[in-house]
C-alpha cells in the first residue's frame, strides 16, 4: 500500500450565493505539505510523482446530500432525492454494467425510506447499498438568495492501492499502483432550476453517476480533466518504463479532458495516450451503438446542450502520459 500525507487544503463555504445576486464566500487554507519543510539548510525540491490509476474498487455505499436555501421550500429538495432514488433503482434493474460495480450484488432488499421523510419509495429485488444510501436533506439559511441542489457521491470500498504492476494477457494493468492513497469517489451533481421539475433534477444527477459507474472508469467527468495537469508535470524517473508514467483509467472521455491534454502538451512538451477500451466482449472500439447498449455513455433523454455533455465520448478509456518532471522548492 501507498503511504500519504493528508492534504494540505482545507475549504469551508462560509455563505452561499445564488443566481442572479451571487455573493458566496468560500475560504481556502493552503498549508505546505510536510515534504517541503526545510529540515537542513539545503534547500529540498520535490516532484510530483505519476499518478496511476487502472483499476476500480467495487462500490460500498452511496450518500445523496440535498439542500434547500433562503426561500426555497422543504419539498423541492425532497422532490429531488425522491428522484434520485428512483433512478438508481431503475438503473439497478436495467444495466447489469451499474449493477455489476457494487459490492454484494446478489443481496437484496425489499423496503427502505428516506431518512424519515414523507417521500417513500417501494423496492422489490434491489441493493442493500442503494436502499441504504444516506440521505441528508438541508436547509441553508446563511445564504444570499434562495436556490436548491443535489449531490450523489458512490464510496468504493476502503482499499489502499496496491503496489505491484500486474498485467492480464492483453497487457492491462490488473492491480492499481498509485501515487493517491484510497481510490477517488464518483460524483454527479445537479442545481434546481424554476423551469425544470425537481424530480427532473434529482433524476439527472443520478443518471449521470450511473453512466460514470456503468462506464468503469476510476474517475468521474469531472475529476479526469483535473489530473491532467498533474499528470503532465508528474515525475518521469525511477522504476520500470510503465511505472514512469502517469496511467488512468476514465470511462466517457470528456471534451474538457481533451482540450486539457492538448493544452498540456502544447504548455509542457508532455506526449499523452488514448486507448480506447470496450470491457464486452463483441464491442467494438468505435461502436457508439453497441457501446450505448452495453451501458456506456449517454441515454435517452440526456441533453447535449448541458454543461459537460458537448463532444464526450463514450466507452472505457486508458489515458496515459511521461510527465516532464517539474520540481518546486
């Protein structure tokens, strides 16, 4: 397993602000991590190491966190999560590629609430982890404005990465060898909007974590373009050729992790690679249909013209890169 030390970032949302006054206040506190303290007089520099990330833990629990803030009634937020829990437990029935990730997937359970809520959902046959999911319904009253969001965050299992680079027969990466201490947790997320249902709202979120699980990436869209800089930077020495480089496994492929790989070589003299995988057997790369069919990707109802969705592309990907080395002092 892999050592780290916490990180050195702590961030608290002092008040919240909504559209069209705005006026949040976030405060971020910056420490330097231990590694840079200065013990002697030489001065000590220090790399970022590659970042590897090859293969998913299952699934071990979901937590779902609404709010409701400044006017904003109760029901809206609870309209959301009634939402939210209707689609993974569509999602449960209908793709075996979501149903697949989570821990103890032939357990079932028959009947859950919603933290004690008045919204009920009846289950038949579905996850103990999904009618387990925590869900927390607040109101936030320091605020400017009034508004209302969800957020869906899947927990994989507690498991540090393992160190060794074992490889199947096709050459992939069967163990996780990683400079991040516990694997990421997926996330999706959605803001309540006048001109769209809330169950709408709460439903979209969550079909967007079910793409992300179904696709088998280890990252969600949102994290995956936040490594690459990272990977661009991130040490190239020590080890094997494969352990050199930055490694990670993405399911859709996002247009911003694109435009950042681009940006990143351009910047850096970085080289990144895209392998495009398919974990079927009789899915093609380059086989949007079969790969849809599979449970990769976008479904019906998804909008194109939401943010993040314009020119992702579905399946599983491997996106690889040499880092350039950049030492800080």
């Amino acid at each position: 397993s892999v050592a780290a030390e916490p990180p050195p970032l702590d961030i608290q949302i002092i008040k919240r602000g909504y559209y069209p006054k705005g006026g949040g206040i976030v405060h971020v506190n910056l420490r330097p991590p231990s590694s840079l303290l200065i013990s002697s007089k030489k001065p000590k520099t220090t790399t970022f190491p590659p970042i590897r990330l090859t293969k998913c833990q299952p699934i071990a629990s979901i937590s779902i966190k609404v709010f409701h803030a400044g006017k904003c009634p109760a029901w809206v937020a609870e309209k959301m999560a009634f939402g939210a829990m209707k689609e993974l437990k569509r999602a449960w029935s209908d793709n075996p590629r979501f149903r697949n990730r989570f821990s103890n997937v032939g357990a079932t359970n028959n009947t859950s609430s919603i933290d004690g809520d008045e919204c009920r959902i009846s289950r038949s046959q579905t996850s103990p982890i999904i009618d387990g999911a925590t869900v927390r319904i607040t109101h936030e009253t320091n605020c400017l404005g009034s508004g209302s969001g969800i957020l869906i965050v899947a927990h994989p299992e507690d498991i540090n990465h393992n160190s060794n680079n074992d490889n199947d027969d096709d050459g992939h990466p069967t163990k996780i060898s990683s400079s991040l201490p516990h694997h990421p947790a997926l996330a999706s997320s959605g803001l309540g909007d006048r001109k769209v249902p809330p169950l709408q709202t709460g439903s979209n979120a969550a079909r967007e974590l079910v793409e992300c699980i179904a696709s088998g990436g280890c990252v969600d869209r949102w994290l995956q373009d936040q490594l690459i800089p990272f990977m661009a930077l991130a040490d190239n020495t020590g080890g094997s050729s494969a352990q050199q480089r930055s490694e990670v496994f993405v399911g859709e492929l996002t247009l911003h992790s694109q435009t950042a790989m681009h940006v990143a070589e351009r910047m850096t003299g970085c080289e990144f690679e895209v392998e495009r995988v398919m974990m079927d057997r009789g899915v093609g790369v380059g086989d949007d249909d079969a790969a849809a069919a599979a449970g990769y990707g976008k479904e019906d109802g998804d909008d194109d013209n939401a943010y993040g969705e314009a020119g992702r592309i579905v399946g599983g990907h491997i996106v690889r890169c040499r880092g350039i080395g950049f030492s800080y002092a």
